[in-house]
C-alpha cells in the first residue's frame, strides 16, 4: 500500500490499525488462536511465546497509533498556521520598493 497524499495516508493507517479487518487485528487473532491451539496441544512453552509476540503486537500497534495521531495533529497544525520567513522565524517584512528609473528628459 502506497499513499500519495497526507489524506490517503491517514486512511491506510486508520484501517491497518484501527479495522477490526485490519492487518493488526488479524495478526493479533492468528497470534492468539496460535497460542491456543498449542496451549490445546500441551505445549505450553510455544503457547507462551505466541502470547508473549500478541502482547508485543499490541504495544507497537499502540506506538504506531501514537504516532500517527502526533502527525495529523502536527500536520494540522501546520496546514493552519499563517505562513513564516525561512528557518521558522516571524513572516518577514515587506522589502523596499524597488528603486525606479529617473525619468528621461
């Protein structure tokens, strides 16, 4: 998946993270339903470790939510604010006019 635009982007990153269809619901299912099916199985050291990764899953899929949510609010933020001079000073004054010629005799 490739987004062109800032829109498009936030819409990839609302569905892979938040969609119950998402990529990381359903890796988060896969991990859990592993783990039960070895739990099922007796073999609850490969149960765990699949557990443990469904945890790990669900921390970074928190970071990544974070971090999108921080670059709508930044870009949103910058989308609003008035335009700024270079290196993010105060917007720059007007410059002088430009020098005019001397009229011909």
């Amino acid at each position: 998946m490739r987004a062109s635009t800032e829109s498009q982007f936030h819409g990839i990153a609302a569905w892979v993270l938040d969609s119950d269809q998402g990529a990381v619901d359903q890796l988060h299912l896969f991990l859990e339903a592993a783990a039960t099916w070895h739990e099922d199985r007796g073999d609850e050291a490969t149960a765990g470790e699949y557990r443990a990764l469904a945890t790990g899953l669900e921390a970074l899929a928190d970071d990544m939510v974070r971090l999108t949510e921080q670059r709508l609010h930044t870009a949103h933020r910058s989308a609003t604010a008035p335009p700024r001079a270079p290196h993010g000073g105060p917007p720059a004054p007007p410059g002088p006019p430009a020098p005019s010629k001397p009229p011909r005799r």
